[in-house]
C-alpha cells in the first residue's frame, strides 16, 4: 500500500474501528491485529474454529473482503453491541399509544447507534376522523416531528448519530405533504424521505390517468397521475428530497415474496426489509482482486473472487448468531430469515484497471457480468452451508425456486438449492462503503464512480497545527506508481466527467443481479433541464432499478460536489472569523412572540442582526417575560447566545444545542410540531430567524452560500464541512453526505 494510503487507511482504522480500553488505551496494536479478533469472533460457532479462524483471517487480510463498519468496530469485543447496520421497525398502529410504542422502540434501537426505516402509510391521513374522541387526526406527517425530535436528542445524548427513512405510499391522502415536507429547510432533517411506487402509478403516469388517494379503503381525493409524478420530480430537482422506491417491484422480486410484504427500506435504501428486519453487511474489495492492472493482460480474478465469495458468506452468516440485538423482534427476524447483503466496493477503480471506462456500455456488462459471478457462488456456498446447517427456518423449497432470482439463476444453483435448501433467504446487496473504502486505502466507494483522482485535505497535528496531504484514488496511485507523470488514459473519468444515464447504466447493470437493493446516488449537473431529470428517473423505472435517488446542486441545498480549482471567492473580511464584532448605537432585527401551552404569559425573543461583508448575520438576543419563574436563567441566556454571536464565525451550533434541550415533564405540540422544551422552542424561533435573513440555507445545511459562507470556505477542500471532524471533504455518495477525511456518514 502507498504513503497516502497508509496515512488515511490507518487514521480511519485508529479513529473507527481500533479496539481500546475505556481509557483510550490500545487493545489492538496492529490492523493485523483487528482481523484476528474479527476472525476469531466469527469463526466461534464453527466446530473446527481453529480452521475457519485461519480462512476467515485470509479474507480480511489485504483488505480483500471488508465487513460493515459495525463487525469491525464490535466483533470480538466482549461488549454487547449489534453488528446489525440498520433496521425496519415495527409496523406503526394507526393509534396513539401505538405509535408511542413505536417511538419507543426507535429511541432503543437508536441508542445502540442503529439507523431505521419507517413506513408511515399505516396512520390515517391529517383531517380524517378520530372516533370516539370527536376530533380530528393530525396525520402521519405531524408523527414524523416527533421521531425527528427524538432522533435529535439521542444524538444529543453523545451516542453516534443516528439515521431515519421514512415512507409513504403514493396514494396515501398526504402525499403531496409528505412530498414537499422538506422545502420547509427546518424541518425532518434527521430523515430521508422516499415515495413508495407502484407499478398501476407508473402506468398512469406515462397514460396521464386520475389517480385516487386513499385510506383504509376509502376515497380521499383524486388528483392527475402526471401532476403527482411532476410533483415528487420537482421536488427532487429543487430539495434533493424525495427519492422513490419502486415497491411492487421490490415485492415481486423478493426471494421471500410467500412469507413476508416489504414497505419500508433501511435509511440508505439498499436493504428493502420486512417489520423488524434487520441489514446484515459486508462487500468484496474488487480493486484488490485485479491481476496485471494496466497491463496486457489485466483482468480480475474470477476464481479468487469465487472462494472469497464463499468464504464471505459463511463469515456473515456467522454474524447472525454472533450478534446482539437491541429488540427481540429484531433477533427473531433474523434467525427466520438469515438475510445478509454481500455487496462489492471499488467497483470503479477495478475498471479502470482493465481498460473501461465507468458508465460505458462495455463497462456496465463488465459489471453485470461480475455481479453474476458474486450471486453464483453466494448462493451455491449457502446451499452448502445449508446441507451442513439446515436451511433458513422459513424455507419453502418449492416457493423459493419459483422466484424471480432463483429462475434467473443457471441451472448448477437450482440443483443445489432443490436438493440442500439454503442458508440464508436473500444474500447480496449494494451499501454504502464511504468509511470502509477509505480504510481499505481510499478504493471508489460501493459501484459509484471515482468521486476525484486526487484531492488535498487538511490535517490537524497533536501540536494543533494544520498540515496539507495529497489523497490520491487507490487506482490513480497504482497509476502512478507505474508510469510516474505519465498522461491518464480517457477511461480514467470521475463523476463529473459522467451523464447521468451512465450513472443509472451501471446502476441497472448490477441490479440484474442483486437479489435486495442498491445504494447509490446519480449526481446530476446544476443546469440539467427538468424535463431532462425527470428522465433519469423514467430511465431507472424502464431498465429495472428498484429505486432512484438523485443529487443535483442548486441555491437551495448547495453543492457538495467540488474538486480541486472550483474554490469560492477570496475572502472579504477575514477578521470575522476570529475578532469580537463591534456593535452600532443602532441595530436592526425582529421579534417573535411565544406562547408556551399551560403558561399565563407569552416570551417575547428579539434578535438583533448585524451587516458584514453585505451579508446579515444575528448579533444578539433578548428574552423577555413578564413570568419571573425563569428570570435568572433568560437573563443568563441572552447574555450566552449574544456573546457566541459577537465572536463571528459559523453560530449555527447554538440553534442545534437549543433544540435538544428535553424538558423531563414533557414538552408541548406548537403549531402542529411537537417542541420537547421552551428552550427547544427558542431555539426554533431563532433558527428561523437566520434562514430568514440568509445566514443559514437550513437545519443541518451549515451557512448559506453568501459572502460570509465564501469566507468559511475560500481555503476549503472539497465540499462543505464535516460536522464530526471539521474537515471541508463532505460529499454526496450512496444517498449520504459523506466526509472523506474521517469518514462520518450523514447516514450513520
């Protein structure tokens, strides 16, 4: 492995996924080290574990096959920990002590650092009948505030930060809500949102039919197909939000389409799972498994690839047993069913090392063909380890077989599953990679393309200075390391030299093949025509993609996809970032009146705002009540928040801290929102106050793109900077913003 590489894949393994003493003592000396453990763990169940430790521990080594982030960080630990990456919850009751229970069990799974997904179609619509209490319900959108609230404060608590999806069926009575939920930029920003499609909607958008809105059989509206299509379209080219999952398709297509209904996904999209299902993850390291790159006979490795397939399998079915749960549901979900999603990782950098180039025809059946060879021998190396362990508790020999994948299949795999059965009921599946890849030496992420040959980052020394390193893609220093400064050849694209339909090409290609679902996003140029992104989408409904999410940069959720060169302006007054702000004898500003529920007297919040470099940005705050219940402590406040807004510099922290803040007798519903405290509400109201003016783009957008914003970035990497590190690296990849410094997920 290179310097860079080296560099980056150890500061990821020491910051991730190195096991230490309560005291931040090392317990892992070496990487080699962490995949002893690993084995170790796994191969406890086998009864020649001494064996299977030895094969378990070839296939970590040299980082050919990299478990999910979880495995890593928590197998072999002794601590009682999921290995689980994310979950589907429960099915939420139409009813309030239903939905209470749900909510629960979120904030359970959430503490163990588990993101989940959530099909809110089940909760009857905003202004339908309650009976029995004479009022009317408030929908499934006003429920959604909720979670996000508690997701807010579980992060809030110190646990890592957690990740939400939530869906809604197409023709559920608030889906144009549901829709444009997000334009509101503070509003459900610890979600992804994604529509649910059916098959009959598709084909009464390209009829350009009526479509009905309904609810537990009833009739609510009905509105044009097209309109509604248009509408999620519109939404996505402007907010970034929704996505759509195809859901009839995802149903049919279900190797456990007899014993289980899919409506939700986890929070990246890649694992569509039942009530309670669980995603187990791990992906092949194809960028390690090329022969001769750039050479004349460059090729991968198909027979290597077979046995660390088989191998693979059998370490994640491991997992199963190996693993702690934070539900008992969860636990006996995944004993049913043993479904876990083997998926690949420098997917992009194995191309270009044979001579393709991303997105190509040539390259996407490349791809199709590999992801066959994956699914092959995962699917006969679980038909093994069915004949030596039984097959999955829920296995219907004759069900299974006429499923669409088993179908597809040659006929050496259907032999094997008709005469052992099968270990586990769907086996592959496309995740994100973000922070593993870069472990594994910076290789491209998952099936996405090369994001930039290179790029500079900025790294914070122990003497607490600042010093530049070059990260270079695993592929592009192989490059190098070959033919020193020679030119890239043409296939050496990154993903803003792509089309988009390259994107959905290549997508489509491995879908063939995936029996659960992929993550993946199709980045999209700032001025594609509307008319032009709405056939992306068209496009991966037509060639077979289970859904479609899509980033395009624009004025409202910025752009994220940046290289070297495309830096902002110079910066205009750099003494803002560091110098106190003076303050004028006159100021300008607003003020908002609260009126807290179960309270005789309204608090009044009054924000002062100062000009710098053309730019408003808030100045001071003033709280003032006629209840001197809180007097100390507004007076204390005001003083606080006026004293971090003087400093300069991005405040938007002091929103975020605010809207944690949970009263422990409850807090109160405002406006259709559930608010956990007054100090949450104050909060809000100053959070709205700075997107007013334009100094924030949005909860958890960071600053706007205005003078100010340019000032923060002027020396930046690439993209907006990460909130765990501080590095300006934050990209768009797989459905989440993602940091290529310390590989913090927005997903989790």
């Amino acid at each position: 492995m290179s310097q860079f590489a080296m560099q980056i894949s150890e500061r990821i393994w020491d910051m991730k996924y190195r096991l230490k003493e309560a005291d931040g003592s090392a317990v892992d000396e070496t990487v080699e080290e962490t995949w002893s453990r690993i084995a170790k763990a796994l191969a406890a169940v086998e009864e020649d574990s001494t064996a299977w430790e030895a094969r378990f521990y070839d296939a970590l080594a040299d980082f050919r096959f990299l478990p999910a982030g979880r495995i890593i960080a928590g197998a072999g630990t002794g601590r009682s920990v999921t290995l689980f990456n994310c979950f589907v919850m429960g099915t939420i009751p139409d009813s309030l002590g239903g939905i209470f229970e749900m909510l629960r069990e979120a904030a359970l799974t959430m503490q163990q650092g588990g993101g989940i997904g959530y099909d809110f179609s089940t909760i009857r619509p905003k202004g339908a009948l309650v009976t029995g209490v004479a009022a009317d319900a408030s929908g499934p959108l006003s429920f959604m505030d909720v979670w996000d609230s508690m997701c807010r404060t579980i992060m809030s608590a110190g646990a890592r930060r957690g990740a939400m999806m939530a869906t809604l069926r197409c023709d559920h009575p608030d889906i144009e809500d549901f829709i444009t939920a997000k334009q509101d930029p503070a509003r459900l920003r610890n979600f992804n949102l994604s529509v649910l499609v059916t098959d009959d909607f598709m084909d009464a958008v390209k009829a350009d039919a009526e479509w009905e809105l309904t609810f537990d059989g009833q009739v609510y509206r009905r509105v044009q197909a097209r309109a509604l299509w248009d509408l999620i379209m519109r939404s996505t080219y402007d907010y970034a939000e929704p996505g759509v999952i195809f859901i009839d398709r995802i149903n049919q297509r279900n190797n456990l389409y007899y014993a289980e209904e899919i409506a939700a996904t986890n929070p990246c999209g890649e694992q569509p799972l039942p009530p309670y299902g669980a995603c187990l993850l791990g992906s092949i390291n194809l960028a390690r498994l090329v022969d001769d790159p750039y050479g004349a006979g460059a090729a991968l490795d198909e027979d290597a690839l077979g046995e660390l397939v088989a191998t693979a399998v059998r370490m994640m079915d491991n997992v199963v047993d190996a693993s702690r749960f934070p539900l008992p549901e969860q636990e006996a979900e995944a004993q049913a069913k043993r479904r876990i999603g083997l998926g690949v990782t420098g997917l992009a950098d194995a191309l270009m090392m044979v001579g393709e180039r991303y997105g190509s025809e040539e390259a996407a059946q490349l791809t199709s063909h590999w992801l066959r060879r994956i699914a092959r021998a995962a699917y006969l190396a679980s038909a093994q380890l069915a004949s030596e362990k039984g097959a999955f508790p829920l296995f219907d020999a004759e069900a299974f077989l006429d499923g669409e994948t088993m179908r597809a299949m040659d006929p050496d795999v259907r032999a094997a599953v008709s005469k052992h059965g099968i270990r586990n009921a769907l086996l592959t599946s496309i995740a994100p990679t973000g922070t593993i890849s870069l472990y594994a030496g910076n290789v491209s992420s998952g099936i996405e393309p090369v994001f930039a040959h290179a790029y500079t980052r900025k790294v914070l020394e122990k003497d607490g200075t600042r010093s530049e390193e070059e990260v270079v893609d695993y592929a592009v220093q192989l490059w190098r390391d070959k033919f020193d400064d020679a030119p890239f050849p043409d296939h050496f694209v990154t993903a803003q030299d792509l089309d988009p339909l390259d994107h959905v090409r290549m997508q489509a290609a491995a879908q063939e093949w995936v029996d659960s679902s992929i993550s993946k996003t199709i980045n999209c140029p700032a001025d594609i025509s509307f008319e032009a992104f709405k056939d992306v989408y068209m496009e991966a409904w037509n060639t077979g993609c289970k859904g479609c999410t899509t980033y395009r940069p624009n004025a409202v959720t910025g752009s994220v996809l940046s290289v070297e060169g495309e830096k902002p302006a110079e910066p205009l007054v750099q003494a803002s970032l560091t110098d106190p702000l003076d303050r004028p004898e006159v100021m300008e500003g607003q003020t908002y009146k609260i009126k807290w529920p179960n309270s005789e007297h309204a608090i009044y919040i009054t924000v002062n705002d100062i000009v710098v470099g053309g730019q408003r940005r808030p100045f001071e705050v003033f709280i003032n009540s006629k209840n001197m219940e809180h007097f100390a402590w507004t007076v204390a406040l005001t003083r606080m928040i006026s004293a971090v807004f003087r400093r300069g510099g991005d405040v938007s922290f002091v929103v975020e801290e605010l809207k944690a803040v949970f009263d422990p007798r409850g807090g109160a519903w405002m406006q259709g929102k559930y608010v956990p405290s007054i100090l949450a509400a104050i909060g809000g109201v100053i959070e709205k106050h700075m997107i007013g003016i334009g100094f924030l783009a949005g909860e958890g957008m960071g600053l706007s793109e205005d003078p100010v914003a340019q000032r923060v970035n002027a020396s930046a990497a690439p993209g907006p900077a990460c909130p765990n590190c501080g590095a300006y690296e934050m990209r768009m990849a797989e459905g989440c913003l993602t940091c290529g410094n310390c590989g913090f997920s927005k997903c989790g």
